[in-house]
C-alpha cells in the first residue's frame, strides 16, 4: 500500500489523495477486457504524439490506416490476409502461456511449417495433379507434424533437462530458419534464385477469389482458406482449454506446477504436450502462409508473425476467441500502417500496446481510488 | 520523557492493512536489560507492532521514541543505526557464503578487499561474548537451523543493536538449542542488551521473560505485566479472551486392520542427503498415529513419499496390503491415499485459481465432475458448493480466487477436499500451523471425526501438545530415522528421543 498525499507544510493541502491498495477481492470481470482496450488506446495516443511531434498529422494518419484496413471489402480481405498468421500464432503462444511456457519459438515453428507443407508438393508427397482437398489435409498435416517436432525439441529438453524454454526455442527460430535456405538456397533454388519453383495451383488453398465465376462479388479478393483453418483451430482451442480435463490440467500446472503434482499430474508429460500443439499451431500458420499467400518456398516469409504473436496472446488475455479479434487489429496495422510510413510508427505502436498492456497488469492487481482530502 | 531506563517507547501505534486493524491504539514499551515478551496469537498484530519498530512498516498514527528522542524510521537501515535490530522467522541468509561475509553483508566496512581472517576474528571475538557457537567460516547451508539463527543474531550485534527483536524464535528450533537459545538471550540482558521476544507459546514467555505485553487482535489487553505476577492462564485467557480448551473431546475407538504399513524406507532429500534412514512404522483404522521430530529430521520426505511425491530408493509402503512404493500419485489417490501438505499456498492450493478449481483437484477425471473429455462446470460448481456449505468455508463465492482467503479457510478447503475423497490414509502434516485457536479446533474435530470413522492417520507435527492430544500413539524421528514409538504420552521421553536419543537406550538407563 502506498499513500501519495502530499505532505505539506503551508496551510494548503492537495485537495485529492490517490489511494493505491491491494485487491483483496477477485477484480470483475469487464476489467481485463477494458485493460487491453486501454492499453491500444494509449498506445494509440502515444503513437500519436510522436507523429506530431514528427511534424505529422496524427488525426490523418490514424483515419488513412482505417480506411487501407478496414475501409472497404478489398482492403478487409487483405488486413484478413495478414491476420491468419497472427491467429495461428497468437494461438500457439495462448496454450503455452497458459501453462507458464514461455514458447517465443512459434517463429522458427511458422518457418518448420512452412518447410513441411512444402515438402508436400517439392519432394513430392502428394502427386502434381492429386486433388486439392488432399493437398489441404496433407500439407496441414506436415505443417503441423514439422512445428510440433520444431516445440517438441525445447519442450523434452524442459521437461528432462530443465532447459530454460525461452532461451532454447528462441535459439531453435534461428536454427529453422537457416534450415530453411538451406533447401532454399540449395536443394529446391530454382535455376539458382533462392527460392523454389512455383506451386501448382491445385496445391493453393482456395480464396475467395476462386468463388468469383460464380459470385462476382468474390473477385479480386485474397482471403485465403486458412482463415477458416484459424478460427476452427480457435474454437476447438477455447474447448480445451476452458471445458476439458487437460484443459483444467493446464490451468492448474500453469498456476502452481507443486500442486499440480500433488494432484496427480503429470508436469514433465504436459510441458512435452503442450510445446508440441503449440508448435503444431505455429506451423499451420507457416503452412496456411505458404500454401494460401506465397505459393512457393522461400526466406522471409514472416516479418516477425511469431513475435507478433506473444503480443497477440497477451491482448487477448489468451483467450483464443479474442486472439481472433486481436490478430485483426494487428493485420490491420501491419497492412496499413506500410501505407504510413514502411517501419517506425506501426512497429511502435505494436510495442507499446505491449509495454502498455504490462503496465496495465498494476490495475489488476491494485485497487485505486482518488478521495477528496479530508481536514483533520 | 523522562522514564530514564526506557530503551524504546511507542505510542498508540495504528497500522492498518487492507480490510484489517492490524495495530489499533498500540502502547508498548522496553526497559534496558529486559526481554519484554509480545504474546499474542497468530494474527494479533505482534509481528506487524514489531515490524514497525524495525523500519520495515510505517505506521499511519503514534509515535516512537528510542532513548527518549523521537524517531520516524523510513528502512530497516535507519533503525538499526538507532540500535534497534530484528531477526525475523525466516532467515535472510546467503546459503553459498560464509557466516562472516553474511555479517558484513551491506556494511561499508570493508570497503574493497574483504579481508576475511581479519573479520573472522572480530565476529569470533563477538560470538564468544555472548555465548553464540558459530564457526566464523562455515557456509551457511552447513549449519542447522539453530546455528544459522546465531548467525541472525550475530548480525544485529555486529551493527550495534542495543535492542534486538526475536521473531518467533524458537518455532523452528529444537528442545535443546531453545534452551541454548534463552542462556543467549540471558547472557545478553546481562551485558544491557534489551530484547523483545515475539511468541504465541505460554511457556517459553513464562520461562524466558520479564514483562510480557498481550495483543488480541490488533489492541493491547495487557502492557507491560510482570511475568512473575500472572499464571499460565492468565496469560491465555488474556490472549484469546476466552477460557482456552487445551483438550478436544477423544472418543474411544478400536483400532482395526493395519492401513499403513512402511517397512525400512529409504529416501533421499532436494540436495540429494539421505534423509529417511530405514523407516518403519504403521498406522491401523481408526488411529491417529503422530510423528514428533523437530522441523527439517526426513518428515516432509517421508510425507512425500508416503503420498508418491519422492522417490523412494529402498524399503516398501503398502496401504491395505497394496504395494504402492514409488507408484505414481494417482494411483495412491485412487487407492485412497490423501494428503494434506505443510505448504497450504505452494503445495495445497492452486493461489490465482477458484475454489472451485481447488477442490476439485484430485476427482476432476472422475465421474460426475467429468464426463469423457469434459469436466463438467455444473457438476464442479454444484460440488465446490455442497462442500463450503459443509465445511463453512468463509468465502464470497466459489468463484472467488483461493489467495484471498485467510489461514484458516484455505486449510478448510484443503480438509474440504481431502476428507470428501473419503481416504483410507491420511497424511497430514501440520495441519493446524498458523491458525488461531478457534481455526486449530475445527480442524482438530474434523481429523477426530475422520478417526472415528474408521480412516488410519499419520499426524506429523511439531507442536507436542496438537500430538499428545490427538494422538493414539507417537513416533519420534530425529535425523530420518525412528527413536522409538510411545503410546503412554510421557513428555520427558519424546523430548529426549527429539534429540537423538533412540528408547532403547532411555530405557535402559532407567527412570531417573
């Protein structure tokens, strides 16, 4: 508890005391979402003091960012584009924070996806002509296995080593994505560019676009298949975790790993499980990436989606249903915000959100009150 | 102020935490070369009185004054550099250095080279001042608890504390050091040290102090008494403010088959020491069996292992004529194993989650909790409130996270759902520390009903009195190994197996 009244010597006193104490009640429940609501408002507003004092127009910047992302179907369907990724990963960091795992490697398990789906159609798994449904179930599938592999790594290292996770799969984003020019550079470079020859189009998950021949409406717009692959992943996610027993068992190693074992729980299992889903999610965005955007295996396919991703989770509380929510706004500042200027503002303004949902923590766990000084 | 011989004097102290009165309107005061006892139960507001004192709270009214200048201390440093020094319950040691680097730990002096043989002396020198045994080089993590309790003291001495605070000193130590611990104490009233001397234990104040102050929830019912002029019951009488019943009603019961059957368990302790050496003991239907031993000698481990948390390297536990050594703790749940642990927040309950959440630990894979791949919120909710019904678990509501409830609460929580799985084993394992007298009796009445119907028990404590009035019969483990077994209740001989020796050799050297 601290008291900032102020201690004055004159006859004046500060009319206002702030009073800061501990909660010793449980905080209700609108709170957390109006926390994380606050935190991209002041971001926002922090964002917009530094383009003001940039000499820009903050106002204009902020409405050109809305109208690029959200203005019209067009540019809709592509802040959805950039937001699919996000999801998956969001969702991917969701599960592990749940259990205090703290998985910073869902970039290097996005690339391992990526290499997985591709796999599917460059060594071939599946034949040239084989059709798409199956190109959808097996390419998912290999991205899954190869990103749950990628968490598997750090999470038996964890779970027999006591390996510090954030150090390991952190280490591992570097590992993959050097394994993945490996096959770019060398073994699938096209006549020596470095990346691999185009995929097939029946390998291409299906956009909306596709349906155009027969709803006009549809042309021209790029949300791909994997968006249902994202919310799918997000319900079935919100199942586990908050109606199932492992989802239970999760919580409870999440909140105290000793009592967890003394209920019974298996904590070394868990930290393997989870690393692997976690994993699995991350590399079904690195295939959703690949299969539905670029179409071809090559480097850079990802400006930091996997750390986006922890931002993500933490917005939305890791709640899978808000990741959705979260990975639009966020698809929507990637995508608009290069309309603004390519780096700085946007990538700020992600940051804070961050800072600023951290700071916001202070709220949840103290109760402030602002009285009016009374005279003794 | 003129009160010459007054070391330390406070005055309507009020400190207040969020939701209670921890000190309302408290006076207290120190004469010089006293141990002026601050009694009080647990949560009566001794330690907070004190924490003040030491720099570490600030109060929102009173004043203090330290040979009578009035003082405001803002850290624990300022109140030290007044002569005022506080060993708190919980050491604050560096367990990888040695005894003299823990002393000079923060000092100025030395300023860049440690010249460790040179300070070595000094804290020697001072240690054999005062009757503190301590080996100036030892690392911390060598010494027992006791030692490392000198150690404490030394620190405060060595920064020139005049007045020094204890802090439930004795809770962690042995019969014997508890008596080295008071010729201390002594030795230093003699050389004008003052000391105040926090405890909840009516003998230890009637043994050791002066004066004795009373606190009960927060306000003083006595400043100041000599110790000389009250009784024992007195003194409980003004802790509690009510007659103290030192006995819960112990129906007879006929203890039936063996439940509990250890033979020759070994186990190694977190550091990897052997710290069970050949356990054998059993515990029948309807029985309380105790397990005295002073903090720290295998009773955690063997908890643990008894509840498969440890891994057990030789010996065998069997629980009715099951083998169930080294299995996993699920199947000792499901075969009627419950444990309740020493550790209600890092080991008991899950803090941050619901009550719900916490009392359905051990059958939330259990039918009608879960259903297949579900647990069932219904189920769990309805279940969560039958037992705080049942229990009077004191809780807003079952959604309400468990680290807002209070000491007793949560224990009732942990009871809630380890004697509702309907165990044919208990462990439980100090299961009334830290609680008031009106808490310690619910969970007394619960761990007799269980007995009366017909659950075998292994209480493992360390306040003998909870052993003796519970208990059928009781073990003593000192050092991982068992000293003897004694149904009688004969203090004297519990006392001397606590310390190592085994009832053979009591025995043999016959009743003095």
């Amino acid at each position: 508890m601290a008291d900032f009244s102020s201690k004055s010597t004159s006859g004046w006193k500060f009319p206002f005391r702030i009073k800061i104490e501990n909660r010793v009640d449980n905080p209700p429940r609108w709170l957390s979402p109006v926390l994380s609501l606050a935190a991209v408002v002041v971001a926002l507003l922090i964002g917009a003091l530094v383009i003001w004092l940039g000499g820009g127009k903050p106002w204009a910047a902020y409405t050109h960012i809305a109208k690029y992302s959200l203005g019209s179907v067009g540019v809709l369907s592509d802040t959805m584009v950039k937001a699919i990724p996000l999801m998956l990963v969001g969702l991917a960091c969701s599960i592990a924070f749940r259990m205090k795992l703290w998985n910073i490697g869902a970039e290097g398990q996005f690339y391992l996806g990526a290499f997985g789906a591709s796999l599917v159609v460059l060594l071939p798994i599946l034949p040239m002509e084989a059709p798409k449904w199956q190109f959808i179930l097996v390419t998912a599938l290999f991205g899954m296995i190869l990103g749950a592999a990628w968490g598997f790594i750090p999470g038996f290292l964890k779970a027999r080593y006591n390996v510090n996770e954030i150090i390991s799969t952190l280490m591992m984003n570097y590992i993959a994505i050097e394994w993945n020019n490996y096959f770019i550079y060398g073994v699938w470079s096209e006549s020596g560019f470095q990346m691999s020859r185009m995929f097939q189009r029946n390998a291409w998950l299906p956009r909306l676009s596709d349906l155009a021949k027969r709803w006009p409406f549809f042309g021209g717009l790029t949300t791909h298949f994997g968006l249902v692959l994202a919310i799918v992943a997000a319900i079935i996610l919100w199942l586990v975790l908050s109606k199932s027993k492992w989802g239970y068992e999760i919580r409870l190693i999440g909140d105290n790993p000793r009592a967890a074992e003394y209920a019974g729980i298996s904590i070394k299992k868990n930290i393997v499980l989870v690393m692997m889903v976690s994993g699995a999610l991350a590399g079904l965005a690195g295939m959703s990436e690949i299969m539905g955007v670029v179409h071809r295996f090559q480097g850079a396919i990802s400006p930091g989606y996997g750390y986006t991703g922890i931002i993500i989770a933490w917005l939305a509380k890791l709640n899978p249903l808000a990741v959705i929510l979260a990975s639009i706004l966020f698809g929507a500042l990637i995508l608009a915000g290069r309309e603004v200027q390519p780096a700085g503002i946007p990538t700020l303004i992600q940051g804070v959100i961050m800072v600023a949902l951290i700071a916001s923590d202070f709220f949840y766990r103290n109760r402030v009150s602002i009285t009016r000084q009374v005279e003794d | 102020m003129n009160t010459l011989d007054h070391v330390v004097q406070m005055r309507s102290i009020s400190k207040r935490f969020p939701g209670v009165i921890a000190n309302d309107q408290v006076d207290f005061d120190l004469r010089k070369g006293e141990v002026h006892a601050l009694l009080g139960e647990n949560g009566a507001g001794k330690s907070t009185l004190m924490n003040v004192l030491a720099g570490l709270y600030r109060a929102e009214s009173g004043s203090i004054f330290v040979q009578d200048k009035q003082v405001n201390f803002g850290s624990p440093r300022e109140a030290i550099d007044a002569g005022i020094g506080m060993v708190h319950q919980h050491f604050m040691l560096v367990p990888s250095q040695s005894v003299t680097e823990n002393i000079l730990l923060g000092l100025t002096e030395p300023r860049f080279r440690m010249r460790l043989p040179e300070f070595n002396k000094k804290v020697a020198v001072l240690a054999e001042q005062y009757g503190l045994h301590v080996d100036p080089e030892a690392k911390i993590w060598q010494l027992s608890v006791g030692e490392q309790q000198r150690v404490e003291i030394l620190k405060m001495l060595y920064r020139g504390a005049d007045v020094l605070i204890m802090d439930e000193p004795t809770a962690v130590l042995a019969p014997t050091e508890i008596s080295e611990l008071f010729n201390t104490l002594r030795s230093m009233t003699e050389q004008g040290k003052s000391i105040v001397f926090i405890s909840h234990k009516l003998q230890e104040v009637m043994e050791i102090s002066d004066r004795v102050t009373v606190l009960q929830k927060g306000k003083v019912t006595s400043s100041g008494i000599n110790t000389k002029d009250v009784s024992r019951a007195d003194l409980a009488h003004l802790m509690v403010g009510r007659e103290v019943i030192f006995r819960v009603e112990k129906k007879a019961v006929q203890a039936g088959e063996t439940v509990l059957d250890v033979k020759d368990l070994k186990a190694f302790n977190d550091k990897g020491i052997q710290s069970l050496d050949g356990v054998s003991l059993n515990v029948r239907e309807g029985e309380i069996v105790g397990l005295a031993g002073v903090a720290g000698n295998g009773q955690n481990e063997l908890a643990e292992a008894l509840a498969g948390l440890r891994e057990v390297t030789e010996g065998s536990i069997s629980v009715n004529e099951k083998d169930v050594t080294n299995k996993p703790v699920k199947l000792g749940i499901r075969h009627g194993i419950s444990l309740i642990p020493a550790d209600r927040t890092h080991v008991g309950t899950a803090p941050n989650l619901s009550v719900t959440d916490n009392v359905i630990m051990k059958n939330y894979d259990q039918s009608p909790i879960s259903k297949g791949w579900r647990v069932i919120s219904s189920e769990a909710d309805s279940y969560a409130s039958d037992l705080k019904e049942a229990y009077d678990i004191i809780v807003p509501s079952i959604d309400t996270s468990v680290r807002l409830l209070s000491g007793g609460n949560l224990q009732k929580v942990i009871l809630a759902r380890e004697i509702s799985s309907e165990p044919k084993f208990m462990i439980a394992v100090q299961p009334t520390r830290g609680l008031d007298v009106g808490a310690i009796e619910g969970v007394q009445k619960l761990l007799l009903s269980q007995r009366e119907s017909g659950a075998a028990i292994l209480l493992i404590s360390e306040e003998l009195e909870e052993l003796l009035t519970l208990s059928d019969r009781i073990y003593v483990i000192y050092e991982g190994e068992i000293m003897g077994e004694i149904s009688d209740g004969d203090i004297n001989k519990i006392g001397e197996m606590m310390t190592g020796t085994p009832l053979e050799l009591i025995e043999a050297e016959g009743v003095k």
